[in-house]
C-alpha cells in the first residue's frame, strides 16, 4: 500500500513540475496523483476496519 502513495507523491511533483513549465499534460498527471491518493485512502481505512477481524 505504500507504493500507490509512493506513486501519487511521484505523479504530483510530475504536475507541479509540468506545471511550471507550462505544459498542458499536468492536469493528467494531477488527475492521477488525485485518484492514487483516494484508492490508498480507501485501502487504509479499510484495512483498519477489517484489520483487526
């Protein structure tokens, strides 16, 4: 689980930096950073609620 917060803190400094530069492809790679983010939030709380079964 520590890889897709890996990968979403990878594909967010990927937009800043796109971002910067002006190109139009960040807000795809914010749109995945975004999405990594949210699967590893629902990964985590539910690991937490069916953890301890």
């Amino acid at each position: 689980m520590a890889d897709l917060l890996y990968l979403a803190i990878v594909f967010f400094v990927i937009a800043l930096i796109l971002g910067v530069m002006g190109v139009r492809g960040a807000g795809i790679s914010m749109d995945i950073a975004k999405w990594l983010i949210i699967v590893f939030i629902i990964l985590a709380i539910l690991s937490l609620v069916f953890g301890g079964l």
